[in-house]
C-alpha cells in the first residue's frame, strides 16, 4: 500500500495519529497484534501509561513527559478506533463530550455566573453539577458512579468523599485513629485465630480506615505511598551500595548489617536536607 502523506508528515498533529491508529487495525493490511485487541485487553495497558505519566511527574522528568502523554493519548486514540469500528462513537464524539462537560461545569468561565468565588465554593458548584449529571444517568445512590475500576486506595478515598457530604463521617481525626487502633487490635487477633479469607478481611478494613484517615488530615494517599515507596527505593539502593563498596550484595549480609546501614542512609539524608534549609 502506497504511503499516505499524512502519515509521513511530521507536523500532522492528531489527524496523523488518528490515521496511523485507523491503519495499524485495518484488518487486511494492519498489524496483526492490534488487530487482535480489544477493549479488555488494552484497558490494563491504558492503566499503566497513566501510572507512568504520574511517574514522570512525580519524578519532574519533563523531558520524559511528552512522551508518555503522547502514550496515554495514544490509548485514547485505540480505544476510540474500536469503538468507530463498532459503531458506538467516534474520537470527534470523544472531545466533543469532554469539551461539552468542561462548559457545563465551568459556567463561572463559560457562563455568565460570578468568577469571583472561593475554591471552596467552585467545588460545592463543581460536586453539584456532577449530580446532576449522575441524576441524569439515572443514578441515584451516593456511591453511585465511583468506577470500581479505580486503584483500591483511590477508590476507597472517593467512597468516603462521597459518604461524608451526606453526613456518614467521623467528626474528626482523633476517632479515626481510635478506629485504626481498634481494626490493628483485631487484626492481631485474626492472625492468630482465623482464616486467611478472614485475615484478609481485616486487612482491607485497617487500609480502609487508614485511607479515612489521610482524608482527614489533607494527605492524599496514593501520593503518600508513592512518596514513601520513592523514599524506601532510594534507601535500600544506598544500602546496596554501601555493600557494594565492601565487596557484598544484600544476600550475603545479614539483618542487623542492613539495618545498621538503613540507619546510616537515613541520618546522612537527614543532614543534606539539613544542610539545604539552612540559609546562607
């Protein structure tokens, strides 16, 4: 097949992408591997290149995060060509919707409401146009329309949002970590008396109540974690260096060698960060 122009075209922007995804599933002269996808099997790989865009953020590579926006779009661009296939919708009618939504939920911008509010108040509008529009999907319940989807952490922050504007909460932190001590107690006792299904069980409730907790108290979870894996990442890295530079790797050391050098790892971070707060 002759190449088309627009494909070779380095400035083609998204009509380019739009027709390179349209050839890679033609069935009689694409790639037999996208051919063969569909929307199951792509959505774990959507997941990923969303992960990796946080990644490239949470790490500042700005140099590293067009590309892998130009990844998560390209599983826009996947998940539409099926979708055109089957009739269902285009990619036009993917940013129509969107762009449809953003004006519908900025009237304060697009509209002729007052600008000159608070954050406060641009989410209370903001929760109330959403509402509505889980109203009009005829869904009626409060935990209604959190995808399942989701990350577990994530999903369990946004049950609990959901749950506290109808008054379901905790008046504060304090009893949240009264809670957190009462499912840590029961947990102890699930590991000697019960089940695994029942010591999962009681997992999942410490987690939960854990993530109520960060609500609580501003954090958002995911990023905590992430920050906290980033954390002991490049800790156990300077462990492994430091047993490097005697000749061992960490199978050849033993706990207390370790911890020994987790310690020294953390006091020397703690006096860069020192040395870095002090002004000059």
């Amino acid at each position: 097949m002759a190449e088309d122009p627009l494909i070779l075209n380095p400035n083609g922007g998204m009509p380019r992408l739009l027709e390179i995804m349209r050839r890679l599933r033609d069935p009689e002269t694409g790639c037999p591997w996208d051919i063969e996808q569909d929307f199951a099997t792509i959505a774990p790989y959507t997941i990923e290149e969303a992960y990796e865009v946080a990644d490239a953020i949470e790490r500042e590579a700005w140099d590293e995060l067009k590309g892998e926006l130009g990844d998560l779009l390209f599983q826009s661009v996947f998940h539409a060509q099926m979708a055109t296939e089957r009739g269902l919708f285009t990619f036009d009618e993917v940013a129509d919707t969107m762009s449809d939504k953003m004006v519908a939920r900025h009237p304060h911008v697009f509209g002729d409401e007052d600008r000159e509010k608070s954050a406060e108040q641009q989410t209370r509008d903001w929760e109330t146009v959403k509402a509505a529009e889980r109203a009009a999907k005829a869904q009626h319940g409060t935990l209604d329309g959190v995808a399942v989807g989701l990350p577990a952490l994530l999903r369990a922050l946004k049950l609990q949002k959901r749950a506290a504007r109808v008054g379901f909460d905790w008046p504060d932190a304090g009893h949240v970590i009264d809670k957190i001590a009462e499912e840590a107690g029961e947990l102890v006792e699930a590991r000697d008396s019960l089940s695994q299904a029942e010591i999962e069980e009681e997992m999942g409730d410490l987690l939960f109540v854990m993530a109520n907790l960060a609500r609580h108290l501003g954090v958002e979870p995911e990023g905590a974690l992430r920050a906290a894996n980033a954390k002991f990442t490049r800790r156990f890295e300077g462990i492994e260096a430091r047993l490097a530079e005697m000749g061992k790797r960490p199978e050849d050391s033993t706990l207390e060698e370790m911890d020994a050098l987790w310690n020294a790892v953390k006091a020397e971070e703690k006096r860069a960060k020192a040395d870095i707060e002090i002004p000059e």
